[in-house]
C-alpha cells in the first residue's frame, strides 16, 4: 500500500493548493472538471501546472523592470 506522502493524490493536491494561490477560479475550475470526471489526473496536473507556472513567468518578468 502507498503511504500518503507519496501517494499521486497527495502530489495532485499539493499543486490544487498552489494553482488555488495563484489563480483561485482557475484553480477550481479544474478541479470541478477533474471531480466529476470530464477530465483525468493528468490533464488536471497540466492545467494546475500551467497555472503556477504562469505566474513564475509573470514573477520572473517583473524582476527585469
């Protein structure tokens, strides 16, 4: 049996709750679609990964100002 540590849902619902910081309608926006079904673990990975990544985008282009 996975410990929950490193169980796949514990790695989904630590970047939820970092896309949730990010964008928080966007974030629960996939979440909605990942809980009922219309998309998998792997796309709502994607989405929430894109979400906190765009703000590391947007966080690095500040710093050239």
């Amino acid at each position: 049996m996975t410990s929950w540590p490193n169980h796949p849902l514990a790695m989904l619902t630590e970047l939820y709750v970092e896309a949730l910081l990010v964008d928080e309608d966007a974030a629960d926006q996939v979440w909605e679609a990942w809980d009922t079904g219309e998309i998998d673990d792997q796309v709502a990975w994607l989405a929430w990964w894109l979400i906190t990544s765009g703000n590391l985008a947007n966080s690095l282009l500040r710093l050239d100002r």
